[in-house]
C-alpha cells in the first residue's frame, strides 16, 4: 500500500495573506487525517514563510498519523526537530528567493555533511528521508549519507512539456528507483504531482510513500467554495428574514 502524506503548507501560505489565525493548518491537518492522509507533510522554513513554530509544535500534539518535517540542512531547524520529534525529517534545499522547493538536495560532494545531519536526527529516533532529483550521482551519493529513505523530486516529469519528454524523466525515475530499493531504502515521491499525472508515479514497483500538496489542496477550495458561498448567503439571508 502506497502511503500518502498531504503537505498542508498551501493552508498557511492562505493564512499568512492576511497575517491571521485562518484557514490554520492544525485543523487542515484533522481534515486530511479524516479524509484517509497516511501522512501530514509540512516545511518549516528558515523564513517562516508559511508554516511557523506554532504550528509544528501543535501538530506533533494533534496528528495521529505520521508527521513529515521538511527542513533545510541547518542548524537552527535541526534542533527544532530534534526537540519536536517528528515520524519523518525530509532534507531538502532552501532559497530565501524560490517559490517553492525548485531542485533536489546537492549531496553529491558533501555526503559527510549531510551524513552527519542524517545521524543526528536519527540519534533524536527520527525516520530519515532525502529529496534528490532523479540523477544517478545524487542518489548514489544520498545511499551513502545512511538514510533510511528517498523521495524522488518528480518536478521535471511533473512540467514535462510533451509525452516523449515526460517518458524520458519517468525511466529515469524508474531507474533510480529501483537502485533505491536495491539499497534497502524506502522509496518516496513528489514535487508537482497531481489528479492528472499521479498514477505512472504510483505504478512504480516498491513505491511507498507519495508527498503531494498543491494539487490536492487547490481541489480542496474549489470542491468547498459552493458550500462555503452558501453558508455565508444563509447568515445574511437570516438578516433579511427575521426583519
Ligand atoms: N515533497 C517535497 C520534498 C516538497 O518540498 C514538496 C513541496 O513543498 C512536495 C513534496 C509537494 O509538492 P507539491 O506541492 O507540488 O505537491
């Protein structure tokens, strides 16, 4: 059974529009759960640009399923999770200028590095996982950090401009995923993933884990906005009908 974890980062992006108390991810995070969600993704970035302390803090209080921490290789954010204790860390890149996780980890080159990391958060009892684009050398070199898991950055198969293309970049996850599970590693997914384009990610063999936000949570204000116009015109209709 493939595993999916809901990255409600998009709930605290709406929120922080208006730098208020709603929509609050902790109660998106109860909705995914009931909705069937195997996992609750969120980033805690450096900036605090959508997802802040508050919310990781009352998350590990309140999901019942596993809780996925996105973080950066640094170590302010390190010791939150280690504090925090998340199911999962997911090591992934950070700029201060992306609009979102663009590339996958650079681990080629500094597998010491992020080894260490990987161990300290393992030493915390933390679930390990690395974002790596689907190049060889970047996930030869994530096997050799000791992680206990990777998830496959399916943005370029995700933008893929035409079927040929997107064939291409999906035999390259397909390779690289079975040299994952050859490693005994768990094998993850995500970045781009939608309605549309989900179901070749999910027939991988071995696939256990897809991380998806965007998409979902785009469907999630359209398939509510009706019930939602409706409730607000029954508040103000009230009004109207006890004058
Ligand atoms: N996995 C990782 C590691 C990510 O950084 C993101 C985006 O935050 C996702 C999955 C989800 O991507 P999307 O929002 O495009 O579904």
């Amino acid at each position: 059974m493939i595993e999916l974890g809901v990255n409600i980062d998009h709930i605290a992006t709406v929120r922080q529009a208006r730098r208020t108390v709603e929509p609050d991810p902790v109660w998106a995070a109860v909705m995914a759960e009931l909705g069937g969600a195997d996992g609750i993704t969120v980033h805690l970035r450096e900036d605090r640009r959508h997802i802040n302390d508050r919310d990781v803090a009352l998350l590990r209080e309140t999901v019942r399923c596993k809780l996925n921490l996105e973080m950066a290789c640094v170590d302010e954010i390190v010791k939150i999770a280690c504090k925090t204790v998340p199911n999962q860390a997911t090591l992934v890149p950070e700029r201060r200028e992306e609009i979102t996780t663009e590339g996958g980890l650079e681990v080629a080159g500094q597998v010491e590095a992020v080894q260490k990391i990987v161990q300290r958060l393992q030493d915390c009892g933390i679930v390990v996982s690395l974002f790596l684009d689907p190049d060889l050398k970047q996930i030869q070199s994530g096997i050799q950090t000791g992680c206990n898991a990777i998830e496959i950055h399916t943005g370029r198969y995700a933008l893929a401009k035409n079927d040929h293309a997107r064939n291409i970049e999906l035999t390259r996850i397909r390779d690289v995923g079975k040299m994952i599970m050859d490693a005994g590693l768990r094998l993850h997914a995500g970045h781009g993933l939608t309605y549309h384009n989900v179901l070749p990610i999910a027939e991988i063999p071995k696939m256990q884990e897809l991380n998806i936000g965007h998409s979902i949570i785009s469907r999630a204000f359209m398939s509510g906005l009706k019930e939602a116009v409706t409730e607000m015109k029954r508040l103000i209709r009230s009004v109207a009908d006890s004058e």
